[in-house]
C-alpha cells in the first residue's frame, strides 16, 4: 500500500485510480452491507496514512477521502450479532489514528530514532525536561502524513 502511495505522491498514478482502490477496500459501494476483511482494512488505512493530505486537496480526492472516513467511522464501532465488535482493539485504534490524523490536519507524530551525537542527546533530553516542566510531552518529531516530497512540489 505504501508503494501505491508513493506512485500517488509522484503522480504516477492518478486520484481516480487510487480514490477507486480506497473504496474498494473498505467496500464503500452503497448497497452493500458486508464487512471488510481486517486486512483489507488495514491496508486502506495503512494507504489513506501514506497519501491523505495530498488526495484530500485534489477536487477528485476530497469526496473519495469523507466516503471512506464515513465508513471507517461506521466500522469502527460495528457489532456482530452478539453485541461484540466485530473488529479487534488494534484495527480500531489503527482508524482512530487515521481519523485523529486526519483533524490534526494530517500531522503525525514520527518516533523513527536516527543516530545522534552525545551533545544531541543531551540538548534532546533537556528540551524534554523543560517541556516536561510545562506540562507538555512530546517525544516525538511532528510530520505531515501524506504529503508530495519537496523535490516534487518545487517542480510544479
């Protein structure tokens, strides 16, 4: 899913396309009432994380993004015959990641570690404690989730 993703974010593929693979997984054709597969799921939303912010602008994009975030939204709290979800704790919170994504316009907290200098380490530890004074835990780097690399964007 990544990979669609990354051919999206370089305009190898268009939205109609990957808007159609997104409602495909999630079976948000309108009469239908089944239940998609977990991982069907999983890859859409492993999809939507990858290339929202970018389909979402697009005027293709946007209806494609709120019908699949309604469905999601219904998927996320349905119940099986007995009263239980029918989906696991992890594909729920998968959802409630993309959605929460989504309202914080697309920003995502990155915990990727890449190799740092002692000194780096130490100026990364003492602004923790300092933020940590104020109230605030941030642990991490705020990225933009699906969004076109810089290389690409400078050049239309």
């Amino acid at each position: 899913m990544k990979f669609l993703g990354h051919l999206f974010l370089r305009q190898l593929l268009s939205a109609k396309v990957v808007g159609s693979v997104c409602r495909e997984l999630v079976l948000c054709d309108g009469g239908r009432s089944e239940m998609p597969h977990e991982l069907a799921l999983e890859c859409a939303v492993e999809l939507l994380m990858a290339i929202g912010l970018t389909l979402e602008a697009l005027p293709h994009g946007q209806p494609v993004v709120e019908e699949v975030f309604h469905r999601l939204k219904t998927i996320k709290g349905a119940q099986g015959p007995d009263g239980k979800l029918i989906y696991s704790k992890r594909i729920q919170f998968m959802i409630q990641d993309l959605q929460d994504a989504r309202s914080a316009g697309w920003s995502k907290k990155s915990f990727k570690a890449s190799a740092k200098t002692k000194e780096e380490i130490r100026l990364d530890q003492e602004r923790d404690l300092r933020q940590g004074m104020l109230g605030r835990t941030c642990s991490g780097k705020l990225v933009l989730a699906g969004r076109r690399p810089d290389f690409l964007r400078a050049n239309t």
